[in-house]
C-alpha cells in the first residue's frame, strides 16, 4: 500500500465487519456492517442496548474483548500520514501506535474510566509522552493549554479524578483523547452519565473541536434528541444489524424503516403533545420478517 | 383544590464539609435552604435541578432517611420529622421509594420473590400465603411472570430490574411512591415503557408521585407540577404546562433550553409504530 491519502476514500470505512463469540461462530452479535465517516464529519450509530453500536466501535480500535471475533469484514482507516490501512489486519505493535495517536476514543462513564490514583494532569500527559515524546515543561504547556481548551482551569492539572465533578472528569477524557489530535474520534455515549446542562456543554464542546481540527467523529448513542443536536449523518442499529442509514434530515426527517419510527417516537418530547410509545418488538418482528432471522440475538434485547 | 397528601415546610438540611489542608478546615454545604412543596393526593409533583441542587436530598429528607436540620414534614396530618421508631416504621408502610439505579438498589443474593415479599413480612401484613398471593399479583402486573420469583437479579435486564423495583415499593399498597430518577439509567425505549407502567399505576391505586429527575422530556410527560430547585434553593415551582411555556426564572430557562434535540421538531413526525 502507498504511503499517501487515498482521495477517492473517505477517513473510516467500515465493509461487511460481522462480529461473532469465538466460541459459537454462527452467533452473530454484529452482522455485516458497513458505514463510512468522512473527515470533519460525525456519524452517530442509535440503537438500543444489546443491539450491538459499542462493539462495532470497539472493532474499529481493535480492543474487542477476547471471547469475541471480528469473523469478516475489514476496517479501512485513511491516514494522512501512514496510508490506507485496513485496521483488521495490523499487528499489535502497529495498532498501538495508531490508538490514541490517531484514533482516540471517550467512554461513556467518566468515573470509572479514569485512574484514581494518578493526577488528571498526569493522564492526559501519558500520551503525549508515548506519541509524541513530549517531556518536562513542554509537556505541562501543553497539558495546560488542553485542558484551557476543554474549560477546565489550568491549575487542576495536579487534582485527582474524586476532585472533579463529573461534567468535568468528562471533560478531562476528551482532553486526553484529543491530546495528540487524532483524526477519528469514537465517543461512546459521551453523556449518557452527565445532567441535560452538563450534556449541552459538552456537546457543543465536540462539535467545536470537530470543527477546529476537522475531525471525523463516530459518536454513540441511544437518544435522538443529543443525535439531532450533533450528527451530519445517522446509522441506525437493530440487533447487530443496521436497518438504515443516511443524513440526518434523511433519517430523522423521513425515517423509513419502523423501526427508526418506533425509535423516535419513544423520545419524550418537551412540548408533551405525543403519547409515549414504548416499542412493540412483536409488531415488528411481524412486519420485518428479515429482522427474525437471528433467533439466538432477541433474548436480551427486550426488557 | 384537592387535599394535599404532602406538606413540607421551612426544611433545612447543611452538610459539613471537610476543606483546607488535610481537610482541618471545615465548610458548611446547604443542601436544603428553606424548602416548601405541597403534593396534592394522586397527582405527580417533580423535583428537577441539576446534580448538586439538593433533589435527591429532599427526597431523602421527606421520607425521614435523613434527618433534617429544622423544618417539618406533614403526612396525613402527622408531623414525620417528630416521630422516631415503631410510629415512623408504620408510617412508612405508606411511603415508598423507586431507586435510580436498578442494579445497585437490588440485593443479588435475595431472589426476586423475597425482595419483592420483604415488606410485608416485616409490616406483618397477613399470612405467608396471603403474601405469597400478593408477590404474584404485584409482579404480573408489573409484567414479570411468576416463575420469576425464584430468580435472582442477574438474571433480568435493567428494564426488568426497574420492574422489580417499581413491585417491591407498591406491593405494600402506599399512598406516596418518591421515585428518584427511575428512569435515567435505562435505554429510551424501555423509559417509554416504565413511564406508561407508573402512568398506569397511579391511576388503579391512586398514587401519589415525588418524582425526582434532571430530565425535563421525561417530566413533561409525568408530571402535573413542578418544583426547580438550583444549590438548595426554590427557584420557581408551579403547574407543569405553565412553567415549559413560560418559564420565569434564568435557571428554568438555561435547563429548558439545554434539552437536547432543539434543532429538529421530533415531535412533527407522524409516525404509525
């Protein structure tokens, strides 16, 4: 493969990526996938718990768990500097340099995926030390000036994770996943933990931040409100499969699969003039009789 | 005006807080400044504020699992902050609460028919049998089935376990149900489904509802008042549908306007699910 940009790819592309357990290859927990995220764009993935958005995440940073398999499919990631990759490929020692270098990602709980026991200066600093070689007082400019930029003041660099609220342990992992200004951000359900006030900061946050560094942003989510504040585009996941994807207007203007309906009819609205519809798995199950094939994935789903 | 179930006024409560070198210092937090709610009889009264406005507090505080700094809360009359062991543990057979989270709010080595059966063996209310009787009707109307009882909590799904959660506080037939946030930790659609089942409930057992949320979607569709609290303080309280139309306080206005989903109308679409 050359060492230049493909033009005519975009930044991610994810082909036919099916995810199965290792120990029963016929159960497939993501089946054939495929969604592209252009750069300086966010594609969100909507769908509820079980249907399978994290672990499609996870197979793009390579950190599925060791039960699990990425059976087929492949992972492109365009780099400007290393060349298209196909992700699924690469050793450990490759994947590594790309994971937080260029590919980072933020996880949905802010208080557990942070070390208590390190400085939140110290974590963001690692790295920056890794990737770049980053040391002394360059290293605590630069600390200081990312954690300016995420609105945090410069003087809790040496505050442990239990000083922080939660709004701003968030904030210091999105400090640390942009450190070394990656160009593919993977955020899994950033605020699902955080206040609504807390939430619209931070949103606006990414998006900014999207923005400056024309960043690609894969973001996850089970609320189409925060998808309607924040996305360009919209895949939609049901049971390990996607039922539909396109632009936002597209999809949460005229959503064709029901799915996609029921989904957004269960979003409460402020002005409370629509009923509450919780979603009738029976219902459609009857009418997409292509969504039962998976038998062994329909358990856990329904609550 | 229907009568008021219930009637707390003037409450304080102060956390002290460790501050300064090796925390010598001290500093005093108020949780509760000076709170005053009414929650008329079967209807739903909201408590919504950001975390650290002192909302789970207040409800904490209501139901006497904290004890309050000066203030009183009228239950039927019975002034709550003054009762103290037997009289209040007979009280609460009327006052029931619905956990945030549902997987920590459930004993995992109790099954399911225990948990849901553990107030009335500790109220006393009638034989085994008759308890047994009532467990299951409570779970089935929850939705859940009766072989569930012999199962632990691991084994259901969040949405399951808030069921669970929602049997165990109305089994004992109360008056008031205080749920704080009952519904933030589940998926949207399963939040559908809880509501509509609380929705339910209220209207076949007349219940009446503190509901505590920072979520003002789900609010709206709940609640028939609405108290805002901002650092322990009242900021504006009244009827649900004037204070979304015209909020008066900043506060009200900053968390209205942080709803997420303002650029598209979700609620335009028509939809046939």
């Amino acid at each position: 493969m050359k060492a230049e940009t493909h033009k005519a790819f975009p930044l991610l592309q994810l082909e036919n990526v099916t995810i199965t357990l290792k120990k029963s290859p016929t159960r497939l927990l993501v089946k054939d996938v495929s969604f592209t995220i252009e750069a300086g764009k966010t594609t969100c993935v909507v769908g509820e718990s079980g249907s399978g958005k994290s672990l499609t995440a996870l197979s793009v940073m390579g950190l599925l768990s060791k039960q699990l398999q990425l059976s087929s499919g492949r992972v492109l990631f365009n780099d400007s500097q290393l060349g298209l990759k196909d992700l699924t490929t690469l050793d450990a020692e490759s994947l590594r340099k790309i994971r937080g270098a260029k590919i980072a990602m933020i996880f949905q709980e802010p208080m557990t995926s942070l070390n208590p026991v390190l400085t939140v200066g110290y974590q963001i600093g690692e790295s920056l030390t890794t990737h770049l070689g980053l040391k002394g007082e360059r290293l605590k400019t630069k600390i200081s000036s990312l954690l300016e930029l995420v609105g945090i003041p410069s003087s809790r660099a040496n505050s442990y994770p239990d000083e922080l609220s939660g709004g701003q342990r968030q904030r210091v992992m999105i400090a640390m996943s942009i450190a070394c200004e990656p160009q593919l951000l993977i955020a899994d359900e950033p605020t699902t933990a955080l206040d609504v006030t807390v939430q619209a900061q931070i949103l606006k946050l990414l998006d900014e931040l999207k923005t400056r560094m024309n960043m690609g942003m894969l973001f996850i989510t089970h609320d189409f409100g925060v998808v309607a504040d924040i996305a360009d585009n919209v895949v939609v996941m049901f049971r390990g499969e996607i039922v539909e994807s396109g632009t936002k207007e597209q999809v949460l203007g005229n959503p064709q699969h029901p799915y996609t309906k029921a989904l957004l009819a269960c979003v409460p609205d402020a002005e409370g003039k629509n009923p509450l519809r919780p979603i009738d798995y029976a219902w459609l199950l009857e009418n997409q009789p292509s969504l039962s094939k998976a038998p062994s994935l329909t358990a856990g789903v329904i609550a | 005006m229907t009568e008021s179930i219930l009637v707390a006024r003037n409450l304080v409560k102060t956390y002290t807080q460790r501050s300064g070198k090796f925390g010598f210092g001290t500093t005093l937090v108020k949780a509760l400044d000076n709170v005053s709610i009414t929650l008329r009889a079967g209807s739903t009264l909201a408590v919504v504020g950001e975390s650290g406005s002192g909302k789970s507090t207040l409800a904490r505080c209501l139901l006497q699992l904290q004890p309050l700094d000066s203030g009183e809360v009228l239950f039927a009359g019975e002034d709550l902050a003054k009762l103290n062991g037997p009289a209040l543990r007979a009280v609460r057979k009327n006052l029931q609460m619905v956990f945030q989270d549902p997987f920590a709010s459930l004993n995992p080595r109790m099954r399911v028919g225990e948990i849901v059966g553990e107030g009335l063996v500790i109220h006393d209310v009638g034989n085994s049998a008759e308890q047994q009787q009532k467990v299951i009707a409570m779970l089935k109307r929850v939705g859940l089935t009766e072989a569930d009882m012999q199962k632990y909590p691991h084994e259901f799904s969040g949405g399951q376990r808030q069921r669970i959660g929602i049997a165990r506080a109305l089994v004992l037939q109360p008056k008031l149900v205080v749920c704080d946030e009952p519904v933030s930790a589940l998926d949207v659609s399963i939040q559908a489904q809880i509501l509509l089942l609380l929705k339910e409930l209220q209207a076949e057992m007349a219940l009446s509802y503190l509901f505590i949320s920072h979520d003002l979607r789900v609010v709206r569709h709940i609640a028939d008042d609405i108290v805002v609290m901002n650092q322990g303080k009242i900021v504006e309280q009244g009827a649900v549908v004037d204070i979304y139309q015209r909020p008066q306080h900043e506060y009200t206005q900053n968390l209205l306007a942080a709803i997420p989903g303002k650029k598209i109308d979700l609620s335009k679409k028509t939809v046939n699910a």
